[in-house]
C-alpha cells in the first residue's frame, strides 16, 4: 500500500511540477481526436449524405407510384410497422428545355406548406409560395445538372406539347430520390394548381406516396404487404360478371369480367436511394479516406512524440524511484498510469471538441455516431 501511495504522490507532483508540459500533452491529443472526427464526419457526410438528408427531411423509407386515383392512405396507415405517411402527391412528367437541351423531369405537386414527413431541405432560395403560382423548387443535383439557379426560368414542355414557362423559387435537397443523372427523372416541386393548369388530365399522372417505418429494416416486409392491400384493393373494385348472365354468354374467365390496370406502378426503399446517391460520391470518398489515413499515422507519430518527449524529461525522477525500491515494472506502470490519464483527458476534450465543432457547421443530424466511437476507443 506504501509503494501505492508513493507513486500517486509522485504522479500528481510530477504532474504539478511540469504543469505547461502536460497541458501540452493534453492539448496534442485533443487536438488529433477533434481533427480525426471532423476527418470522419466529413468522409461519412462525403460518401453517405443519404443518412444527413433523411433525417433533415423526416424521411419516408418506402415510396410507391401509382396510377388511376390517389391510393388509399388511411389503410396504408394501418399497415404494421408504418408509423407516418407522405402524399399521395400528384406527378406528371414534362421535358425541361435549358441551353438546347432537353431533359426529363417530374413536377411533384405539393402544398405551399411545409408537410411532416419528407419534406425537401431548401438549399437555396425560398419554398414555394401561392402568391407565385409559376414559381418552382428545383431538386439540387437537378439544377446543377441544367445549371439552374434561383430566378432562372426555363420552358416546361407537356406531353400535350404545350410549352410553359416556370420560374425557379427555390432549390432544395431530397432523400425521396437518388442524385440526377443517376437518378431519372429530375424533380421539381410545384403547386397543385400550376401542375392542374399544365397537366389537367389524371390519365397521365401518377401518385406518389411515402411511408415512414418504425423499424427501417422492416422495408421488404411492408413492401409486400403494400403490394398485397393493393392488390386486394383492386380485385374489390374491379366490376364481377352478372350471375344471372346465361352460362353461353360466358366464353372465358375474361370474356364479361374487363380487368383493370394495376395501379400500383413500382415501389422502392431507402436502401435503393442511398446507393444511387453513394455512386455520385466514389472519388470524393475515396479522397477523404486517404486523407483520413495520412491524418492517422500523422496522429500516432505526434502521439508517440510527446510521450517520449516526457519519458526523456523524466530520467533523473526515473533514477530516484528506482533508489526508492521500485522495480521497472513498478516504474513502467506508473508512466503508463500518468500518461494514460492525460491521454483519456484529451480523448475526452478532443470528442466533446470535433463533435461540437463539426454539428455546429453541418448540424447534430450529420454526426454519425460510430466514427466518433471508434476514433475515441481506437485513441
């Protein structure tokens, strides 16, 4: 117990005799810590923004299109493992004319305010207003790709063939759909009244709806079941031959039985969009991991520097404790103790440094947590 508490008392006097040189220490390691998880938080916010742009968005983890009338939100609802619902919103495709170019594109109509669940992230601009019913957001990578910018116009032409001049309003970003071009169609949201002056037939529009689960894992699930309310939807309202109808009339299962079309286009999830949006981002990934690792190496070299810098200070009160009766083993877990100690203090400001730093600039939603973990566990 005597050997003990000698060596607490040499390690808090050593520690008050070199105070600058430990605050020095302290101040290397946090510094490494803070640099490596901004490092990580940037890498991860570089080659996955899918996970930053869901959660500003409240993001919908199922989507589905549809066609005839809008789908019947309230038993998508009571679906198991849905918890919320975005939509149905109304799309009709148009081809947007920008430079002599022409490409193709979905107007999204959606209400002047802002909705709960999947609601786009303005980026520049301003979201739309009914006082400009003209007035348009574009999709970000979109407007990129057609150089587009907040108060340019461009012609919108119908599948009517009527062209329509549209102003852009805003330029916001989505987790609804992967980046453009990889992603077709652009979108672009507008009012519901613009999209019923430019497309007023339903027959060429399509219904898109979201849905946020409890449990995001689960998409394959309620994909199936979505497909099969629907589908029993549909049998429900597609019109039965008369039982009174005379058994000659009857040539086949579908002679007096017209089937409808299925409504029910296509369905994907988050996991589709996440991988489009990471194709978009290999080579600023991989930038960032090799600048992650250089940063790394850089980290344990600066670490070991400062280490040895204090063990070398410490040779005379090394050669004193041996005097004393301590054994190398005694001696070598005591630096270990000490250095340790002002390692787990700087880990510890490091984190609570690069975190705040780092959601400061792209908000608390793009911190990821495991990077930060790993980082302080691997320091």
């Amino acid at each position: 117990m005597s050997t003990l508490r000698a060596g607490g008392r040499w390690i808090r006097a050593d520690l008050l005799a070199r105070r600058g040189q430990a605050a020095l220490t302290v101040l290397a390691v946090a510094g490494i810590v803070a640099a490596l998880i901004a490092a990580a938080t940037l890498l991860e916010d570089g080659t996955n923004p899918w996970r930053s742009l869901f959660a500003q968005t409240n993001g919908a983890h199922v989507w589905l299109y549809t066609t005839q009338d809008p789908p019947p939100v309230d038993k998508l609802r009571r679906i198991d493992g849905v918890i919320d619902a975005a939509g149905p919103y109304r799309t009709a495709p148009i081809t947007v004319v920008q430079n002599g170019k022409k490409d193709p594109a979905g107007l999204r109509a959606m209400p002047a305010a802002q909705v709960a669940v999947a609601h786009p992230v303005i980026n520049e601009g301003r979201w739309l207003d009914s006082g400009q019913p003209d007035g348009v957001v574009v999709e970000r990578s979109f407007a990129g790709a057609l150089r587009l910018r907040v108060g340019s116009q461009f012609t919108a032409i119908a599948l009517t063939g009527e062209r329509y001049t549209l102003f852009v309003r805003g330029i916001a970003d989505s987790a609804e759909q992967g980046f453009y071009p990889e992603w077709t169609p652009g979108l672009v949201w507008v009012l519901p009244e613009m999209l019923d002056r430019i497309e007023p037939s339903g027959r060429l529009s399509e219904y898109v709806t979201g849905l946020r689960l409890a449990d995001p894992e689960a998409t394959q699930v309620v994909s199936q079941r979505v497909v099969v309310m629907m589908e029993d939807q549909q049998d429900q309202e597609q019109p039965r031959a008369d039982v009174s109808t005379p058994p000659d009339r009857v040539q086949g299962a579908d002679a007096d039985v017209p089937q409808a079309a299925d409504p029910l286009q296509r369905v994907y999830n988050w996991r589709q969009v996440r991988a489009a949006m990471e194709l978009d981002n290999r080579l600023l990934g991989t930038l960032l991991a090799l600048f992650g690792v250089v940063g790394l190496v850089a980290a344990v070299l600066a670490l070991a520097n400062a280490a040895g810098g204090r063990v070398l200070g410490q040779l005379r009160d090394l050669a004193t404790l041996k005097s004393m009766g301590f054994t190398s083993l005694q001696i070598a877990l005591l630096l270990v103790v000490e250095h340790g100690t002002l390692g787990l203090v700087g880990t510890g400001i490091g984190a609570l440094a690069g975190w705040v730093a780092t959601a400061a600039v792209l908000g608390t939603t793009s911190v990821a947590a495991v990077p930060v973990v790993a980082i302080v566990g691997g320091t």
